[in-house]
C-alpha cells in the first residue's frame, strides 16, 4: 500500500512539474536577423498583441545567420506543440530550397506548417552617398567607369535581396560581388560608414536612413511603387525587367496540432488587423496581408515554382 502510494505521489508530483514547466516556458517567436531589422520590429509588434491575446509571456529570439536557416534549424528542433513559432520571408521557402538542395537542411512543405501570411514586402536598393547617384542610370554609369570594384551587400546569401543583386548584375550586365552579412543592421553600417557601395535589403529599412540623409534610394525592385516613398521609382520603370513582391510569413513545426495553429492564426491575423498595428506597419513600408493557412501555403507553393527557373539560371550554387 506504502509503495503504491509513493507511486502516485512521485507521478502526481511528476506531472505537476511537467505542468509548471510548461506554464512558466515563455511562448517564442524567432526571427533570423538581428534585433532592429524589419522583421525584428513586425516580430516585437506582434509580440506586444500576442501577449494580451494568448495571455501568454511572449519573447521575440534573433537567431541570425545563414539567411534564417539558423533559426529555422531551431524552429525544427522545438516541440511541435505551438509555443514556438518563426517569422521569416519567403525566399526561406522559395528560394534557399533551389540553391541548396538537399543541403538546405529542411524540406519546406513537409518540416514546417503555415500559419499566416504577416506582410508583403518589397526589396530595396541603397547606395552610399559617396557614390553621389541617385537611380539605375547613374549607378550603371558609375559602375561602368569603376569596373572590376562593384560589390553589393544583402542581410544574407541566398535571401530575396541577394538575390535581387543577382539579376540585376545579369540585367544590366555588370559583374558584381556579393557580400553577405548577418542581417541589416551590419551591412547598413557599412554603406553609410562607406564601406560598401550597395546595400539590397528589405525597402522598409531604407526610408528612414535616407530620410536623414545618410544614404540614397536607387529603386523598388517591387511591381508597384512603394506607399512609404511613391517618388522613388521601380526597377521597371528605370528600364529593368525584374518585378517581384516578397513577403514575410509565420510558420510553426510541422505535426503542431490543428487547434494550436487555428488559435495561432486567429491571434496573429487580429493582431495584423488591430488598427494601431496595421498603421505602423504601414508607417514601416510594408503591406499587412494575414489570411488563412491554406492561402498561405498556396502562396508558398506557387513562389516555389516562380523562383525555380531564375535561381537554375542563374547558375547562383550558395556561398
């Protein structure tokens, strides 16, 4: 009797530490780039939603590196129970699959499970101010006078921005040397300290700095120009064919249950539509979006099939 009792006592004891651990673990959203990149800042909007609607402790972890393969590599080895959810752009799932094949370390319709689509996006073009140019036309003349010495930097290889940099060198032309850096903020300081010449990033990290006058905005690489600055032109317009939207999405691992990702898509897509949030992603340059999982994931399919041919053609094999 003594020793069914101690028993019980140790699996009652069990499941209340079980319990306690899993109320006083902090629900994470993980970002792949550094603290005060757009994604970081959408992530922390969220954040401060998601802690009153899931009445949860909420905590935003940058896991930077590898164009977000860092913190999808986390994402995977988390448990599938929805506490832990990662927010990245697309190219982590259209993109990096093509270059890296069976090297990218996840298969992206089979490892992670969609949530919602958070926000559209563009990517941008920033030149140093000492280069003195202010559009395609100019940079190509430039680069045409300094051959040999063109570099452009991206928050990583094989992101959209990388990529962009990519076809625009074979659209124009003009060789140019990738330099990738751990997200943003790094490869920002860098072009406005005049270290590198270009910077492709995400657009809505290049309003502000140019606002203050600390570098300049050649184009959108967007099919559209961006609401955030409308007098600075597109690709397209400055004769260029490359038009494309990137976006950034929430996912969670794959096998998390139905119910943890109907209430993860519920709270995220109040949060994308909360009017305070939605202006301040707005105010950030980008375009709130949400939806279901299911448009998310035929989103996904179909920028899978849009990138397949540009990255073969391109002969881009990752840095």
């Amino acid at each position: 009797m003594l020793r069914k009792l101690a028993i019980l006592a140790m699996a009652y004891a069990a499941l209340v530490t079980q319990a306690a651990a899993q109320g006083g673990a902090p629900f994470r959203i993980l970002v792949g780039v550094q603290a005060g990149a757009s994604t970081d800042t959408i992530a922390r909007l969220l954040a401060d939603k998601l802690r009153v609607s899931l009445n949860e402790t909420v905590i935003v972890e940058n896991k930077t590196g590898a164009a977000q393969r860092i913190a999808m590599a986390e994402l995977l080895k988390s448990p599938a129970d929805g506490r832990t959810i990662f927010l990245g752009s697309n190219s982590v799932y259209s993109i990096l699959p093509h270059i890296y094949g069976d090297q990218v370390g996840y298969d992206p319709f089979k490892d992670a499970t969609p949530i919602s689509r958070v926000v559209a996006f563009q990517v941008g073009i920033g030149a140093g101010n000492q280069l003195n140019i202010g559009n395609i036309k100019e940079f190509t003349a430039w680069a045409k006078a300094n051959p040999g010495t063109v570099s452009f930097a991206s928050p990583g290889a094989g992101t959209s921005s990388h990529f962009t940099g990519v076809m625009l060198s074979k659209a124009l032309g003009i060789p140019m040397t990738h330099v990738p850096y751990r997200g943003t903020a790094p490869a920002m300081a860098d072009l406005i300290g005049g270290h590198i010449p270009l910077l492709f990033t995400a657009y809505s990290d290049l309003p502000e700095p140019a606002r203050a006058g600390k570098l300049k905005i050649l184009a959108t690489a967007g099919p559209k120009r961006s609401p955030a600055t409308p007098d600075t032109p597109t690709l397209k317009e400055q004769g260029v064919d490359i038009a494309f939207d990137s976006a950034f999405d929430m996912h969670a691992r794959a096998g998390t249950p139905p119910e943890a990702i109907k209430r993860l898509n519920e709270a995220i897509v109040a949060a994308i539509n909360d009017p305070e949030v939605n202006a301040k992603l707005v105010t950030l340059g980008v375009q709130p979006v949400g939806g279901t999982p299911e448009e998310l994931l035929k989103a996904q399919q179909a920028e899978y099939k849009l990138w397949e041919g540009p990255v073969r053609d391109s002969g881009y094999k990752g840095d």
